[in-house]
C-alpha cells in the first residue's frame, strides 16, 4: 500500500526528473499526472495510485515547497469538482483515459449543462431533448445559468429521452462537445456588471452515445454523483484559517480603526467563529471522503457557505461605510471564474447573493437536510408517478 514515505521518494523523482524552474508548466502538469501525483486516490494510469485521498495533502506540500507549478484549479474547477468524479464512476474505461489527462491539467475546460428555465429547483423537470439516431442522439433545448461555458471546450449535459416516465426516470446523462456548431452561447449580465455566467441554446447538436456516462434512462442518478461533488466543491473546499470571505473583512477591521463600533466588533466576532467552525467541519468532510462518495452532508455545508458568505460581505460593506459598495469595474467582463477575495467589498456583497441558488438553491438543500440527514418526512410528491409528458408546464 502506498503510504506517505511512498509518496514523498514518487514527489521527489518527479521534481528530479522535471525540475520546475526549467520545465515548461503544462508539460509539468502532464508529467505529474502521468506520475500518478494529481489524484493519488484515483487508480493508476488515470491520475493516482490507489492511495488513501488523505495523502494527496503530502504530495501538495512537496511540490508547493519545490515551486511547481498548479493547475489554476479556480479555472477549472467545475471539471475537477464535478466532471471528473462523475467520469470516474460512471465512465468507460475510453472516456476515462480521453478526458481525465486534459482535464486536470487544465488544457480543456468543462462546463454543467442542468440547470433550465423552469427547471432549476426542481432539475428533474427538464425539458431539454435527446433522440437517438443510429450512433448519435440529437439534442435541442436551452439551459441557463452555465458558468465558464464561454470557455468551455466540454460539458456535462442531463437531457430527457423518454417523456413517458415519470420525470426521473427518462433522464440521460452525456458529454457534449461545446464546440459543435448546434451550440450557442449566450452571456447572462448579472448585477455585478459581470457575465460569468451564460444561457446556452442547443439546436441539432448531434452527441455520439459513446459520450454517453451511464445506461439510458438513468442519467438521475448519474447526476446526483455530480450534485453531491459540487456542494462538497463549493461548500466544503479547503482553506487556511482566515481564508475565504472572513479574510478581507478581519483585515478591514485592523487596518480602520475609525470604523469600529461595539455592535460591529460582536458581530465579527461571532462570523469569525462561525467561519472556523464551517472551516473545521469541511475538514472533517473531507476526511470522511476517504472511505467513499460524497453524501447529503455536502448540502449542509453549502448552506453554511452561502449564508456565511453573505453575513460576512454585509458585515465589510458596514465596515466600510460609503466606501463600501463602491468598486473599480462595473463595464461588462467575461471572467473565466469567480475571484471573491481578489476584488473589493462591494463586488463580494453583489457577488454572495448568488450563493443561495447556485449548487443547489437554499429551499432545496434545506430539504434535502432535512429529509436524508434528519431523516424528518418527506414532502408530499403529487407528480410523483405521473409521465413527464403529462405534467403541468
């Protein structure tokens, strides 16, 4: 079994090997994952070596310390989070070795096409069809809310193929290729001033089934691998202490004194502890990971994550007086991702409002809580049985 001595003598071959002053990147990246140092969870020949995901930490303390370079996982984080996982589990041995290489080094970007007009909280409405013919399926419809897919060469893609069954069971789950002509992006302004997020319209688009993840009909439950990898992702992402959203806040508060007041000194205070705690608690997340597939606790983290955010951005924006909504850039920007601490106040406080429907909306989660953490009743489910063809839209 491949312990940390095991992982610290692989490190240092890699470092001898392609010394990272004189080593391009991407061909750093490459070597790493051929290495099996990306993943060392994941199996060998795909990234990792079969070792406990506990240890990836040992190897991420190696190269940082050597100057190596990452793979800018902000940039790519809805393939490293979301898609890959996805890919691992459900995936044919053809596409796992087609798209894990290029999509942890950051050489192709994915995106998450689920989410509809009419069918964001409740997902398992989507109206976006796939129809099979011969090889291929053809799909047409629309999704929204799509980050990164003006830069995205690959998507994750749920799409109805069988409107005679009830909603979840005539999903498929497929890997769509985001530069086929039948695809068309469309930016979303938001009240940032920024675009980060798009609507796409797929028309024609023509999908091999071998980019088909999972049996036909059983893209629901494909994609709940997805969902529960994205709230860990979103929710659950590792950081120092003072890290996130609670930074730039603690910062402002020691760096104007003249702003103080006893009221917002307790509510710091009190945010603080709260961040440390959701910090510790997606450590703990993150160690339970290691004996397998992410569960519902990663919404309780995302719920935590969004209110955190918002409390604390609200809390600066105070801070700050009328400074405080001010911020340099409101022309229209098409950012590749999210950068909350590398911007002002007033662009966190816009930016957080979001945090409550992305990944899963707030009355969603709290359901989901709810029902499979606190095992409290279901709600009553009247389309339950019914055909999809036959629901009220």
């Amino acid at each position: 079994m491949t312990d940390a001595a095991e992982l610290r003598r692989r490190t240092a071959e890699l470092l001898a090997a392609h010394p990272p002053a004189g080593t391009d990147p991407l061909d750093f990246l490459r070597a790493r994952f051929d290495a099996g140092l990306a993943w060392v969870h994941y199996p060998e020949g795909l990234g990792g070596l079969g070792a406990p995901r506990s240890l990836q930490a040992v190897v991420d303390a190696e190269l940082e310390a050597a100057g190596a370079p990452d793979n800018d996982p902000r940039r790519i984080g809805i393939g490293l989070g979301m898609a890959a996982p996805t890919i691992l589990q459900y995936g044919t041995e053809e596409q796992k070795r087609r798209f894990l290489r290029p999509l942890w080094t950051g050489e192709e970007v994915w995106c998450q096409l689920f989410s509809e007009p009419g069918a964001g909280s409740d997902l398992a409405a989507l109206g976006t069809r796939a129809v099979r013919e011969g090889e291929d399926w053809v799909v047409n419809g629309q999704k929204v809310w799509t980050s990164s897919a003006h830069v995205a060469r690959w998507a994750i893609l749920i799409a109805r193929t069988d409107p005679d069954v009830p909603k979840h069971r005539g999903i498929t789950y497929f890997v769509c290729d985001m530069s086929d002509p039948g695809v068309e992006v469309r930016p979303l302004r938001q009240i940032t001033g920024e675009a980060e997020f798009n609507e796409v319209f797929l028309t024609g688009v023509r999908i091999p089934d071998a980019h088909r993840l999972g049996e036909v009909g059983d893209g629901w439950r494909v994609a709940q691998t997805t969902l529960n990898n994205e709230r860990v992702a979103i929710g659950g992402m590792r950081l120092p202490r003072e890290g996130g959203m609670i930074g730039p806040a603690a910062r402002t508060w020691r760096e104007r004194p003249g702003l103080r007041t006893h009221d917002l000194h307790q509510r710091l205070l009190k945010l603080w502890v709260e961040a440390e705690v959701s910090r510790l608690t997606a450590e703990r997340l993150r160690q339970q990971l290691v004996a397998g597939q992410p569960g519902p606790e990663g919404a309780g983290m995302k719920l935590a994550f969004a209110r955190l955010n918002q409390e604390i951005s609200g809390l600066e924006v105070e801070l700050l007086g009328e400074e405080g909504l001010s911020y340099d850039d409101w022309t229209m920007r098409r950012p590749d991702f999210v950068d909350f601490t590398g911007r002002e106040a007033g662009y966190r406080y816009l930016r957080s409002k979001g945090n409550s429907i992305e990944g899963g909306t707030t009355e969603v989660l709290l359901n989901i809580v709810a029902e499979r953490v606190l095992g409290l009743p279901t709600e009553p489910r009247t389309d339950k049985d019914v055909a999809w063809k036959d629901l009220a839209r």
